[in-house]
C-alpha cells in the first residue's frame, strides 16, 4: 500500500564496521551451534562493496568453529527492506538474517528477549530449497504460558512465554527460494533478492519479487515471482496480519496491562529493530553436531 522512497543504502566500500557492529559472542548459550562468532577480520570483511560472512578456523582446543555474526549501528521501523544475498549452503550451516532490538540479549522498550520481538525474514539450513519467515515475541510471567502462568509487568525477566509463528512439524513458514545441490565444493544459493514490508499491524516477506515504479521513481507495487520449477507448489512470499495470527494477539495483555502510555496495537513490533546477520552452524534440530562436540570439526563446517 502506498509508495516507498530510497531512505537508506548501507555503503560497505570502506569494510563493514561503518555500519555494522561485528558481534563478539560464543553461541553456546544462545541457539548451542558450533558457531564462535569473532572480531578478528578473518569471519566478517567487505569484498566487492559486498559485506562477507563465512566459517573460518576451528577453535582452539575444539568443539566449535570460529564465524560471523554482525548488527546494523542503526535501528529501524517500518518500510520496505531489500537484502541480494547469495546465501551459504550444506555442511550443516545456519545462516540467518534477522531483526533484534538493542544488542544480543534482545533488550529492548518492552523487556530482554523474547518481550521485545524479533523477526526473521530469512532462516535457512543445511540442504533445504527453503527460507523460513517468523515473527518472535512474548509476555512477563511467573514462568511459562498461560494457562499454567500468569502474566507479570517483569520485561521478560526471569519468566517468561515465548509466542511465536515458528510450529515444529506444522512448516507454515516456508517460502520456496532455490533447490539445492550439495556436490559442489562450496556450495550455496545463487544470489537472491529477499524483501521484507513491515507495515503496522502486517509484515510481508518475498524472495526475487518484481517491482513497479511511479514517474517519481517510488517503488508502488511488489509482485511475487512465478513458482519456479521444483518448487511443488510453495509460494515464494508469506504475510502476518495481527488480527489473523494468535501468537502475535497473545502478547497483547501483557502490552495493554505493563505498557498503557506506550505500546500500539501491533507491539512489539512497533519499535526499532537492527538488522543482524550471522553464520551458525548445526545447533538446529536434527543437527549432527552442537556447541562443544568434536562433531564440529568432523561432521560440520
């Protein structure tokens, strides 16, 4: 709906720290991948004007790998995002782009993770022709989810639910990207456009849409692409609307009751969020290998 003007090109000619900052943290208390993500120079660069994320050097010692992991200086809100991305594939990686309050513990103006918010417009893994798009988000509570708990003003901290669309076994999530082939010797996608509208109240996520412009040059419409061969019928593109996605309407007791003067309907996702970009390996379900497994350097990576 409406038009949309350029607000915003991320210029990495001059390396990545311009705009980003690169993440020192080891995953084994986050999502428990083999990934160690490092400032040394070696996990995250520019090339090309390109912003670059790989898997470098096993850690000392073993059970993890070194990798990249970066968050946008800059927070946002609202609009149409485009990220060309030619994404890793194979050896077990997680490569995700994503969008997180703050820093990464997700602190944020409703609470630490999940109270915030987080949305995922891009999770991928392995040999999967797929990306999944998930919005995260939550409430205070005595410990777990209603019914069995009851919601708190604690800004997720210590209990807390978790509501998200992401359903084990159930995959409404996935959007077809590219199938994938694991022969050759680094593998991955071709270079993919991924588009994200986060309006009020919906977010609509596309990978190679098609656009059209005014006479002003604004962006006025997004057209999803053909289902391409192999596909099998998943759509290319996927949308939220509040009123029709219960996780998202389950938080909103906790936002009308702990945050009155502040939240909007649509909260959490009514408040700036960074764009963060990694590079995981194994950690997901099914992985052969976890943070601290001599599987990281035998079977991943």
């Amino acid at each position: 709906h409406g038009s949309f003007v350029l607000a915003k090109r991320f210029d990495l000619a001059a390396g990545p720290q311009a705009e980003f900052d690169v993440i020192e943290v080891p995953d084994q208390a986050l999502t428990h991948s083999c990934a160690n993500y490092i400032n040394d120079g070696s996990t995250v660069f520019s090339r090309d004007g390109s912003l670059v994320l790989k898997v470098g050097s096993h850690c000392v010692g073993g059970g993890c790998l070194n990798s990249g992991r970066v968050m946008s200086k800059e927070s946002f809100k609202y609009g149409l995002f485009t990220f060309s991305a030619r994404v890793p594939k194979c050896n077990h990686v997680w490569p995700a782009l994503w969008l997180l309050p703050a820093n990464t513990d997700g602190e944020g103006s409703y609470g630490r993770w999940p109270c915030s918010g987080e949305i995922d417009v891009l999770e991928t893994m392995h040999d999967d022709s797929f990306g999944t798009f998930n919005l995260v988000a939550g409430y205070g509570s005595s410990g777990g989810c209603a019914p069995m708990a009851t919601t708190m003003c604690n800004k997720c901290l210590p209990g807390y639910c978790t509501s998200t669309t992401f359903v084990p076994n159930a995959h409404p999530d996935r959007y077809f990207v590219q199938a994938t082939s694991c022969d050759a010797a680094h593998p991955s996608w071709e270079e993919h456009v991924f588009v994200m509208n986060w309006q009020a109240d919906e977010l609509t996520v596309w990978v190679d849409p098609s656009f059209d412009y005014d006479a002003q040059g604004r962006i006025v419409a997004v057209t999803p692409r053909a289902p391409p061969a192999g596909s099998s019928g998943m759509p290319s593109w996927k949308t939220y609307r509040r009123q029709s996605t219960p996780t998202w309407l389950a938080v909103e007791h906790y936002m009308k009751m702990c945050f009155p003067d502040k939240a909007q309907a649509d909260a959490p996702f009514d408040d700036g969020l960074k764009i963060v970009l990694n590079l995981a390996v194994g950690g997901y379900g099914g992985a052969p290998c976890y943070w601290g497994q001599d599987a990281c350097q035998t079977k991943c990576g």
